[in-house]
C-alpha cells in the first residue's frame, strides 16, 4: 500500500537501487549520532513472504552514524501483512527502496508518524487469496496493480521464489532466491546461510561479500530445473536463514560460532546449503555434520585440495581444512573425491597426502574436453548410501568463467562440467553442501557469484527428496 507522500522525499528511485542499497546498508548504526534516538523497524517491501526481522529489529549493535548519506530518495510505502501479521515482533514495518532513508535522524524524527499510519494500515489491510487457477497450474497469482500481497505459495505447500511474472525482479528483500527469511532452520528440510568470512584468506580477499552478492545474483532463478525436471520447492520446506555472525577478527572464534551455528541447523535436522566464505568454514561446518552423522563422504570441487597443514605457523586458514577433518576424523577417507585440481604447487608430489589418506584425486586435465557424465558414475558408486556433503570451491571452475576469486587457477573445469558433476549428486545421501570462495569485487559482471547462485540451486536440486515434475 502506497500512501501519498506523507513525508517530502518522494523522488523517483531506479529499480536496482533497492538491491544495492541494502547490500551497503550494514554499514549503518541502529542510532542517530545526533539525537540518540533509537528505532525498531523492520525493512520490508510488498511482495509475499518476503520481510526481514532479523537483520534491524530489534535494535542492532551501534556505534557510530555515517556522517554523511545521499539524499533520500523515495516515498513511504507500508507493508499491512507484516504490520498485522508480525506485530509482536515488529512494531511497525516501512519499506523504503532507498536505504538513504536510513539516514537515522530522519527515521527517528518520522517515526510517531509512521506508527500513526501503520495503524490506519493495519485496519485497511485487504486479505488477497490465491487464485484457483495459481494453485493448480503452478504459475503466478493475479495480483492487482497497487495493493499489498499476502504471502502466497504460488501452488505448493512450502515457500517458493515469487515469479517475475507477477513480481519485478528486483522488488524484494535480497534473500536468497527472495525466499522468506527465517531465524532459525527449525522446520526446514533445507536452508540457505550464509558464512560471510574471509580472514582464512592467503591471497586476494574479498570472499567475505559472497554471500550477499550470491544473493543479488539469485533473483533470477526461477522455481524449477528445466533440465533435470526437479521441483525442489514442490518437495522440501525452504528459506533462507541469515548469515553466521562470525568474528572477522578473531578465526578460531569464528570457527567456533560456525561449528555451534551448525550444529543448531544440523541438529534441528535441516540440511545446510551454505553461501561463503572462504573455504576455511568447510571445516567448523564438517564438525558439525560429522557430530551428528559420523564421518561423511565428500564430493570436493576445487582448484586445490585445500590439504596443507600449516602455513606461517598457523593450522587453521583456508588452505588446510580438509587436512584438519581428517586430523579429526570428520572424514570416511575412502569416500572422498577431489576434482578439478591444478596448478603449480610448493611440492613436486602435491597430491601424495590426499591419496595417501585413500582420496580419490580428478585433476583438472584429466577432465578437459570430457563430460564428467562416467565420472560421477564411479563417485556413486564410490559415495555408496552413506552420508555425503559437497564442498564447491569456486576457483575449481576456470577463472575465464568465475574470476571473481582469491586463488585463480587457469584451465579449470567449465561451468557445464559443474553442472555435472553436481546433477551427477542426484541419488546420493547428500546432508550438506557449501559454495565457497566466490570474492565478488574481481568480476564487475557478476557473473562468478550468478555462477555461484546457480549452483547452490542445482545442489537444492540433488537433495533427497526432491521430486521430479
Ligand atoms: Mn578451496
């Protein structure tokens, strides 16, 4: 619902500034610098299902405000599902596309307005139904032009990403795929989360924004596998639930808070599709799924096999967390696989740990200019009906393809082969996947992190359960 400008900034905004602006808005604190006042809002736009309580409400950590913002930009709109749908967790709920309405003195100073008209909102919210037509065809519901939208399931039972055919592509809280954000991943079969740490980093850092670029990239996937026919949000209940709150400051304390994070997601019995972060998360995580399914197999993309064990004295950096899960047993080490290694090394027998151990070791041109169709027959023969986990580190792709990466190696895999090697998952006792080491500010196409989005959805694609239309 739009209201006619109830405050002065009412200038256009484009589409895309919306995605944009939430990505920089972490920078902003929960407090004026100027007043002191402080807010509790959540930031939602009008499309189903798709609010953040999260990440602002209540009031997140403070500090400092940022002197100076842009101008703001939009016009005020209010979201009725949400102010009467969660008021016990949000006061009041405002959509702004610009964030610049961040700017906090403002937020404060407008805020007994705001509830003023939430209120007005709350009793004029419409309750919208999902067409008949919608819920058997599985296409989009006929929304009228200009009234809010209650959180529709498009035709299944669980969450699905709202369709461009009714939603505009960029509308929506950058989630992934714009699934609803949950806090938690009990009741999920599956859920996205992000691990938005790069300290483990030896070469270009950066991985850190994976994650929320991997989001932004994500609002054009659609609901279903036009090539493998799976209808993942037809079979499990999925969202996405935020990111780890690491230490960027402090890696064994990061690996702790992920190692405790993951044991709440595993344990609750969902099965993590992670955003990284360099692959130095894989480790914690592995922790935490072997706590619960014992040591598991492991289908391993990368350009390395990240099996160093120490480097500058240290034993925890991404270069060494799959020799520290079999320090740790976390491993069954005859079902590992590594595939896509390459590139020059400090040892002229660079693959004689992982072997030694009974890894299965594909490098890179053993599988140039092939399908990897037979290979991944042999992996499932290999992985049997035990428990497996997929580690994709981006950099095991070619970097003409995903440059956006600390460690580029050249004459990787393509992006076809990816797509094999994970629809070749498909039957495997999968309780876990990661997408890792996508370090988004050394591809402005953005093409590494769409690349990275793709995947974790083809991974949702291969878990079990996930049925085929
Ligand atoms: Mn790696």
């Amino acid at each position: 619902m739009i209201y006619p400008s109830p405050c002065p900034f009412t200038a256009p905004i484009t589409p895309q500034a919306g995605s944009r602006i939430r990505s920089q808005s972490c920078l902003v604190s929960s407090m004026s610098g100027s007043d002191h006042t402080g807010f509790d809002l959540c930031w939602v736009t009008p499309d189903p299902g798709t609010h953040l309580r999260t990440s602002l409400s209540p009031k997140p950590p403070s500090n400092a405000c940022p002197a100076a913002l842009p101008p703001p930009l939009t016009s005020l709109h209010f979201d009725p599902w949400v102010a009467a749908g969660g008021p016990g967790a949000v006061s009041g709920a405002v959509h702004t596309g610009a964030a610049q309405a961040l700017c906090c003195s403002l937020l404060c100073s407008m805020w007994g307005r705001m509830r003023l008209l939430l209120r007005t909102a709350e009793l004029c919210a419409p309750k919208l139904p999902v067409t008949t037509a919608a819920a058997s065809s599985g296409s989009s519901p006929a929304v009228p032009m200009g009234l809010p939208w209650h959180p529709a399931r498009w035709g299944s039972r669980f969450h699905v990403p709202p369709s461009a055919e009714a939603v505009a592509r960029p509308v929506g809280i950058c989630s992934m795929m714009k699934l609803p954000v949950q806090d938690s991943a009990v009741g999920l079969d599956a859920a996205f989360v992000g691990v938005p740490l790069d300290t483990g980093t030896s070469n270009r850092p950066g991985a850190r924004f994976g994650p929320r670029q991997i989001r932004a990239e994500s609002s054009l996937l659609r609901r279903f596998n036009g090539s493998t026919g799976a209808a993942p949000f037809d079979s499990l209940r999925v969202a996405d639930i935020g990111d780890v709150n690491v230490n960027p400051y402090n890696l064994p304390q990061s690996c702790r808070l992920i190692r405790g994070a993951f044991q709440d997601i595993v344990g609750s019995g969902c099965v993590p599709l992670t955003l990284g972060g360099d692959h130095t998360i894989t480790y914690p995580i592995l922790q935490a799924v072997a706590e619960r399914h014992g040591p598991v197999g492991l289908v391993h993309v990368d350009a390395h096999t990240d099996t160093a064990d120490r480097a500058l004295g240290e034993k925890i950096y991404h270069g060494t967390p799959f020799r520290r899960c079999v320090d740790e047993g976390l491993l069954d080490c005859g079902r590992v696989v590594q595939i896509g290694i390459r590139g020059s090394s400090y040892d002229p027998n660079p693959y004689k740990y992982s072997r030694d151990q009974g890894f299965r070791v594909v490098p890179a041109d053993e599988c140039w200019m092939r399908s990897l169709v037979p290979l991944m027959a042999e992996v499932r023969q290999q992985m049997r009906d035990r428990p497996v986990y997929i580690s994709f580190d981006i950099d095991g792709v070619d970097p003409a393809y995903a440059p956006g990466t600390g460690t580029p190696e050249v004459a990787g895999l393509t992006p076809a082969q990816a797509l094999e090697i994970i629809r070749g998952c498909k039957g495997l006792n999968i309780v876990g996947c990661d997408l890792v080491e996508v370090a988004p500010m050394y591809d402005v196409s953005g093409n590494t992190a769409l690349l990275g989005a793709n995947l974790l959805f083809e991974m949702l694609c291969v878990l079990p359960g996930v049925k085929t239309m």
